[in-house]
C-alpha cells in the first residue's frame, strides 16, 4: 500500500508540474526528460498503482487513517496550491525552507507511525517512540539535503528558498553529516536488538561517506541512484549484520 501510494504521488507531482508548466522542459535533467518522453504510459502507471493502494487500504487497521488522511493532504498540497484555484496561492514546496523537513516528517510517521496504528487500540507516545521519530527524521532530512544542492540553482532561478541558499554547498554537506550522527546516537538509545544497531549503524556510516561527495554538478544517477538508494544500502546492511550474528 505504501509503495502504491508512494509510486503514485512522486509521479503525479512531476506529471501534475508538467502540466502546469511549473517547469521548463529546455532547464531539466535527464530524469524529467525521461518522464516527458514515456508521459502517456507513466499517466496509465500511476492511476494503476493508485487505485491499487486504495484498495489495499481494506486490509488496515481503522487507526492508520489518522494518518494516512493528513499525511495524503501534505502530499497533494505539496505541488498543488493550498488554496485551489487562486493562483497567488502556494503550494507548500513554495514556502521557505520547509520542503525538507515535510519530507522528513511524512516519511518518520508512515515509517514509524503506520506499523503502530494498524492494531486495536492507540498506541501510547512514549520515549521510545519519539526517538525512533526524530531517528528517522534525522535520517530522510539528511539524505534529501544533497538533492536541494542538486536543485541550487533550479531553486534560485525560481525564487524557492532553501537550506543550500542558506548556508552554502559545504555547510549543508556539514549539517547533513550531523543529523546523520545524531540519528546514531539515537539509535543507541532506542530499544533494539544490538544486532540491528550494528547494522544501522554501518549503513549511516557508509550513507555519511556517500554524501561527503555530494556536488551540484553530479550527475542524476548520484542522486537518483546511489543517495537515494543509502535506504537499500542500510537495509542490506541490517540482513548482512543479522546474518552474521547467526554464524
């Protein structure tokens, strides 16, 4: 269901700016061109996989949609105006700064939030769980600051104001190694098996090494690819440090 809803609101967006013209086909990279090159079957992609969510929703608990209903709004609004219709009006990518941290803070809930909602009763907010919270948090924001430095200057050509415009290239490469340190050291504290920690661990080291080589002149498949793909790397990590512990 998540990778459903997922697949069908990071495409919709691009598809939904396409035509809008929000962006401009001759000041895009090779993975826009790709999705203006196979738009029709993309279009025809997105509405499956969408419908597929929503029926795959019949199998949650009743508590999910507590999230699910506001987190759905935070995407939808993120490329559309907050006020429909009126074309002064924002979406939330627009406002200053923000984008990241909606990112981070949709991801930290589904991640963290969803599992625990799909039950019979509402789980009680503990320690535990606000510092898996900011955990994950910590973690998403760090790994999407590298794409606003991919974006620095798309950004500053249409008047979105973000963190790299803020502190420059080398600071938000500094400040993404930090939140990556302290998601480490909140890992520590959460109650999981030591296993686990290694491995999360690992994989943040690695992801922190990754980021270190982060440029606004990379190409596409360093973002797309490899930054985006640190979620693969920690989870491969995970099964390699759990593996082991088995030997």
């Amino acid at each position: 269901m998540v990778f459903c809803f997922t697949f069908f609101t990071y495409n919709g967006q691009r598809l939904y700016r396409l035509r809008q013209k929000i962006v401009d086909p001759e000041k895009i990279g090779d993975r826009l061109k790709w999705v203006i090159k196979h738009q029709k079957s993309l279009t025809i992609s997105t509405l499956l996989l969408g419908l597929t969510g929503l029926s795959l929703t019949y199998y949650i608990g009743l508590y999910c949609w507590l999230l699910l209903i506001p987190m759905g709004a935070i995407s939808i609004f993120y490329v559309v105006p907050i006020i429909p219709f009126y074309q002064k009006s924002p979406s939330l990518r627009n406002l200053p700064y923000l984008k990241i941290f909606l990112i981070g803070f949709v991801w930290s809930l589904i991640i963290i939030g969803l599992p625990m909602l799909d039950n019979s009763s509402l789980p009680k907010l503990n320690l535990n769980i606000l510092f898996a919270l900011f955990q994950n948090l910590f973690f998403v924001v760090a790994i999407t600051l590298p794409f606003d430095i991919r974006d620095l200057s798309f950004d500053l050509s249409n008047n979105l104001k973000t963190i790299p415009q803020l502190l420059g290239v080398k600071k938000t490469i500094a400040l993404s190694e930090i939140l990556l340190t302290a998601s480490i050291v909140l890992l520590y504290f959460l109650e999981i098996k030591s296993v686990y920690f290694i491995g999360l661990s690992i994989g943040y080291a690695i992801t922190m090494l990754v980021i270190l080589f982060t440029k606004e002149n990379r190409k596409e498949l360093f973002f797309s690819g490899l930054i985006e793909g640190t979620v693969l790397i920690v989870y491969g990590c995970v099964l390699i440090s759990e593996y082991c512990s088995f030997l």
